[in-house]
C-alpha cells in the first residue's frame, strides 16, 4: 500500500494531526461506525483511491455495512457531482 501520509499531501498538519484522523488506523478490528450502513465512493483517478479501497475492505473485515464505488474521476466537484443523485438515494 502506498504511503497514506504522501497520497494525503496537504490534508493534515503534521504527524500528529494525521495520527488524531487515521481512518484505516480507526477500524483496528473493529467497526467504529456501530453497524451503520457506510458509503464510501472513489475516483478512479483520485490520490486517495488506494487508501479508500484499503478502508472499504478493512471496514468488511470488522463486520461493517460498506457500500462502495469506484467510478472515473478525480478528486473534484465534477466527479462528486456526477454521483450526487446516488449519494442522496443511499
């Protein structure tokens, strides 16, 4: 798996804030979402698409309710826009 802290640039201040917002590193085993149904949806051609996939599958292992999509795009108002109708209907 790549680097979640270099495929992150510019999301989080510095190491501690990263380790405060460790997503994969919150699921540890266990679902922390409770069994709540979670949608997690990527672009194919998002920086985070790597770390979201690995999320989704971490989430499963623990038991949890994971709806997820990779569609084409990036990381930008015109992919989310794109699935905004699926986002709504979840």
């Amino acid at each position: 798996m790549a680097d979640r802290r270099r495929d992150a640039q510019g999301a989080f201040d510095n190491a501690e804030d990263f380790a405060r917002h460790d997503l994969l590193g919150s699921v540890a085993g266990h679902d922390p979402y409770g069994r709540m149904r979670v949608w997690i949806g990527v672009g194919t051609g998002d920086p985070f698409h790597e770390t979201d996939t690995a999320f989704a599958q971490s989430l499963r292992d623990a038991g949890g309710r994971v709806t997820f999509h990779a569609w084409p795009g990036g990381h930008n108002s015109e992919y989310w826009n794109a699935h905004l109708g699926q986002y709504f209907a979840f």
